[in-house]
C-alpha cells in the first residue's frame, strides 16, 4: 500500500506552502495541493528535501493520499475562496474527516460552515494562525476551534509546528465552532492598538522630544529590554533606523502616511458593538488608520490652526512619560480585548479560558511579549477577573505609570499632536473608575424626552418623571 500523509494543505501561497513545509520539517507526510499545480511542483522541487510531500494535481487525489480521518488545511484568501474550496473538497470527505480554515475568516462564516459541515457528519476547524509568513515556516502561534473530537486528532499535529515556550506549545483548543477565528480576530485588533500606541509614541519623541527616527530607534531598543520587551518593540527600532537608499533619507519619511488594513481589526470593533464591550482603544486604532486612508479630507483641513507654537519639551523625563503612557495604554488596550474575549465566551457559549489565551500567545504571534505571562498568571489566579486593570501586577503598573500617562496626554493636546491611542486609553481609565458617572444625566435626558425611565440609587424599580406637568412628581414606570 502505498505511503499516506496524515495532514494535507491546499492552497500553496506562501503561507499555505510554509505551513506544509513546517509539517514536512516536523516529520509528517504532507500532502499538497492547489489551484495550479505549477505550484505545488515549485513547492517539491524547491523544499522536497525537507521532509516527505505527496504532491497532487487533482482534489481527487489529494484527497485520496490523506489517511483516515483525513485532515485539510484550507489556506486561501478569507471570503468566497474559502467557500469555494469547501464546496470542491466536502462531496470527496467522509464523515469524521476534518476541514481546516486557517486563513483569517471572519467568525460568523465559521460558525455558518462549521454547522452546515456538521450535517455532513464533517469538522470544520476554523483556525487562527498568527506570526506572518516566517511564523507559519518556524513556529506560529495556533489558535483552533472546532470541536474538541477534532482536536483530539488534529492538535497534535498543530502542537508539534507551533511556537514552544519553555517547551510548551502555543496552541490550544479555543472553543467550538468560531471560537479558534474569534480569538484570532481579537489577536488582530488588540495588534492594531498596539501599534498604533507605539506609533504614537514615536512621533510624540520626535514633535515634542525632538529626536531623531534613529534616535527613537536606540530608545525602542532599550524599551524593548524592560517591560515593554516584545516583536513589535523591536522591530519598530528596525524600521525606524532603517534609511532610504535612494534618497538617503530616514525610511519613515520616505513612505506615505497612509495605513492600510486588510479588515481584521475593523471585524474586532464590529464585533464589540454588537457584544456592547468598550474596546474604545482598539477602535481608536482603527479609526486612527481609517483617518490616515482620507487624503481629502486632510488636504482640506491641512489649514486648520493649531497650537501656538510651544518649544519641544525633550529631556529624558517626556522619555520616561512616553514609557509609561505606551505601557499603561497597551494595559488597557489588552484589557479591553480579553473582556471582548469573555463577552464573546458568554454570548456564544464557547467556555474560553482567558489564561490559556495569554499562554499560546506569548511567542509565535504579532502581539508576543514578555507582559502576557502576567496576563496568563492574572487570569489563572482569576478566570473570571472582570477586567484585567485590577489584577494586582497591573494594578501596580498602572498606578506607577499614571502621572506620567497623563502628562503625556496633556502635552499631546498642548501641542496639537493626535495620541488618540493614549488618550482614549486613559479616558477608558478614568471611566471605569469613576465613582460617579455623568450616564446619570444622560438617563434623566433619555427620561425627559423619550420617557424612557431611570432607576434609583436608592430603591429598585423603574420610574418617570412627569415632565411635562408643572409638578414634574416622579412615578413608578
Ligand atoms: C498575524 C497578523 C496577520 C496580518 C493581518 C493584519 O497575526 O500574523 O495579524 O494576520 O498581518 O492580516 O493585517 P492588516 O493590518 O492588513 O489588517
């Protein structure tokens, strides 16, 4: 009989193809198939030295080299792609055989083919993958849904190519059904807001610290050694010392000011409305690149006044500031994700174990970072911590930072540069301490136009003012 593999990918981009190489790498037979099979003979040609491929030109027999239960990671463009492959591989399926979307479907989808897959007696598994193209090839960090049945066959496998921390494996079972492409999308916007922050950090050292892109870079460095040590640290020094060879300028002037995206982060901000979670810092990341993309718009209010002109208020204590503010900021923007998380769990019913989250993400992904271990450590300690600000690691952190955050902020506005990020964070903090909110005037306000009721501090119910009598006596509603 002949030799057959126990995971197959379809879809040999360059994603799909380094997912397949970093099976072949861990000694598995991978069978490989796409669209054209000039691909999938580039792949073995090029990388069959690495392991064992099974190359195959039609679905077919792709499917036919898989054994049983079969595996196949789908590793398409997210959207009608994906729906696509599913309607050519599932008729060849047979029940217990598992599909794996590993691109970055948005959860819904998920959840609509997981439960019509299901009828057929089949697994979809929606998976986020996170770690860019070197991530799938040396270690990404997994992140599966689907049902447990599956897991129990397929996580091995998924273990064994994803990212180690001392020895224990970035991936997990999510949740079923969308959970795996949920966490993934939340990944995305807590990814957003973090550069988005350090972003802002940035240009705060440079308009208001007068430094220079090199300059801030050495200063990422050293940040990139304490607390705030993660990839995106450190590859922001990267970029930021990185010059033009054309124009011998720093690389950052050279490229235009205008933030892309590919939708991720948007879905996380979509999302949180309907699950009414204030993920504020996230969406001001969105919104921040959302602003960046209109060239119109800021070509027309280019004119608009600023500040007076203030001298740059540099020294190595704005450094400090800005050190605090980034930390404090990401605190936040990671607080308001994890509650998305935990909103999300309720809501659908997915039991996700935040702590284990924080685990599988603390290498192999964007957002890596040496603070998650204390992320994992709060929620193991407290799975159902309402929010992470009053764990006490961050606790202390934030009290710590705070006097700097907030003159950070002040300076921004003074100034007249955007820290949207930072600002929007501390606003968030401020909120969810706030003893007393003005949502009390805005309740009376609702009551007065709309009679849309109120309840008291001081006796349950629900009641109405009679505004419109002269009385104006309050009654129950
Ligand atoms: C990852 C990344 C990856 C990608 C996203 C975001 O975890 O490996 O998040 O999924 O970079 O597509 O990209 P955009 O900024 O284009 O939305």
């Amino acid at each position: 009989m002949s030799e057959k593999a126990q995971i197959g990918v379809t879809g040999l981009a360059v994603m799909g193809r380094n997912l397949a190489r970093n099976f072949a790498r861990h000694g598995h037979t991978v069978a490989v198939h796409n669209r054209s099979y000039a691909r999938t003979k580039e792949l073995v040609e090029q990388f069959g030295d690495e392991g064992t491929f099974l190359p195959s030109e039609s679905a077919q027999d792709f499917v036919a080299s898989l054994e049983r239960p079969r595996r196949v990671v789908i590793m398409v463009k997210a959207g009608p792609a994906t729906d696509a492959v599913i309607d050519e591989f599932a008729p060849l399926l047979e029940p217990g055989d598992m599909l794996i979307d590993a691109g970055n479907a948005h959860f819904a989808d998920t959840r609509r083919r997981e439960a019509a897959l299901k009828e057929r007696g089949l697994h979809f598994v929606g998976t986020g993958v996170s770690g860019g193209e070197e991530g799938a090839l040396h270690g990404p960090s997994i992140m599966p849904g689907g049902s447990r049945e599956s897991y129990e066959s397929l996580g091995p496998l998924l273990e064994d190519i994803s990212a180690k921390v001392d020895g224990e494996p970035c991936c997990v079972h999510v949740g079923p059904d969308g959970a795996g492409h949920f966490v993934k999308m939340v990944h995305n916007g807590i990814e957003y807001a973090d550069m988005q922050l350090i972003a802002e950090a940035y240009d705060l050292l440079r308009q208001a610290g007068g430094h220079s892109p090199a300059e801030i870079a050495e200063i990422f460095k050293g940040w990139n050694e304490g607390r705030l040590g993660s990839y995106l640290i450190e590859i922001t020094a990267e970029v930021l010392k990185q010059a033009d060879p054309e124009t011998g300028q720093p690389f950052v002037d050279v490229v235009l000011d205008r933030a892309e995206q590919k939708g991720t982060g948007r879905w996380t901000v979509q999302s949180a409305l309907d699950l009414g979670v204030p993920i504020s810092g996230i969406a001001e990341a969105v919104f921040a690149r959302a602003l960046s993309g209109d060239p119109v718009a800021r070509e027309a209010a280019a004119g608009l006044p600023g500040p007076s002109a203030t001298a740059g208020a540099g020294g190595t204590g704005l450094q400090a500031d800005i050190e605090q503010a980034l930390f404090a900021s990401k605190i936040v923007a990671y607080a308001q994700g994890f509650q998305q998380i935990q909103a999300a769990s309720k809501e659908y019913g997915w039991d996700i174990d935040p702590g284990a989250m924080a685990k599988i993400w603390r290498d192999g992904c964007i957002i890596r970072a040496k603070f998650l271990d204390y992320i994992k450590q709060a929620y193991d300690k407290s799975p159902q911590l309402p929010t992470l600000l009053v764990d006490d690691y961050f606790l202390e952190a934030v009290s710590g930072a705070q006097q700097g955050w907030r003159r950070v902020v002040a300076l921004a506005a003074e100034q007249g540069v955007p820290a949207p990020g930072f600002a929007s964070a501390l606003a968030y903090y401020d909120g969810l301490r706030a003893k007393r909110l003005p949502a009390a005037l805005i309740q009376g306000q609702r009551d007065f136009f709309g009679a849309h009721t109120y309840q008291r501090v001081d006796k349950p119910g629900a009641f109405h003012v009679l505004w419109a009598t002269e009385d104006r006596n309050e009654v129950p509603a």
